[in-house]
C-alpha cells in the first residue's frame, strides 16, 4: 500500500473512531466480526451483483451506507418512509469494521523486528 493510500485510510478509520454510536450497536458489530464472510456478506450489504475488491472504494460506499443507517436510527424514519432497522445497521457495521480492518493492518512493534539474541553476533566482554 503506498504512503497516500495508507493515509488515505487512516483518514478514513480516523473519521470511524471520532464518530458517536450507541455502545451497544458498536459491541453487536463487534460481537459479529467472527462470523462476517467478505464474499457472500459484502455483496448482500451493498446489495452488489459480485463482491467489490477491498480498497478505498469498498470502504467509501460502507461509511456512506451507514451514515444513512445512522440518518435513519436518530430520525426514525426517513422522507421516503423507510424505518431504521437495527438489524441492518448492525450488519452495516460489521462490513465496515471488516473492511476497514483489511486497509489497515498494524506495523508490528520494533521488539518482534529485532532478531533473537541467539542471532547476534557475540561481543568481546571487557
């Protein structure tokens, strides 16, 4: 990943940390991450003939998808009628904490990079 795109996502992920959800909608999302399945459930969620690749992209329409369900969840029912259905914001929140934990993967601490001492070479004790 380059170093725009990695910010690019952070960016992304940034925006996710700061925005305000009801705990338990966020501890159902996270309860449900073990059983999410990129290939059959992403392409239901954005209800998509064939499953997107991971990238910005995916991302982008997965914020957007659930900045509506949020829309719905605080007004109750949207101009069109349509209710909030907690169910479905759930999903969409499962995807997108999936998804965004696909664009950014930690950098593994110095420590695990070192090689094992046994590795090293031998220094003269003075």
């Amino acid at each position: 990943m380059s170093c725009q795109s990695r910010e690019s996502a952070l960016a992304i992920v940034d925006s996710l940390t700061r925005a305000r959800r009801p705990r338990l909608l966020l501890q159902a999302a996270r309860a449900g991450l073990g059983e999410y399945r990129r290939e059959c459930d992403l392409r239901r969620i954005l209800r998509l003939p064939v499953t997107p690749p991971p990238g910005h992209e995916t991302l982008r329409a997965l914020v957007a998808l659930e900045a509506g369900q949020e829309d719905l969840r605080q007004h109750r029912l949207h101009a069109a009628g349509e209710p909030w259905r907690p169910a479905r914001h759930v999903e969409v929140m499962i995807a997108l904490m999936a998804e965004a934990r696909l664009m950014v993967r930690p950098v593994p601490p110095a420590a695990t990079l070192m090689p094992p001492p046994s590795a090293l070479p031998a220094t003269a004790a003075g």
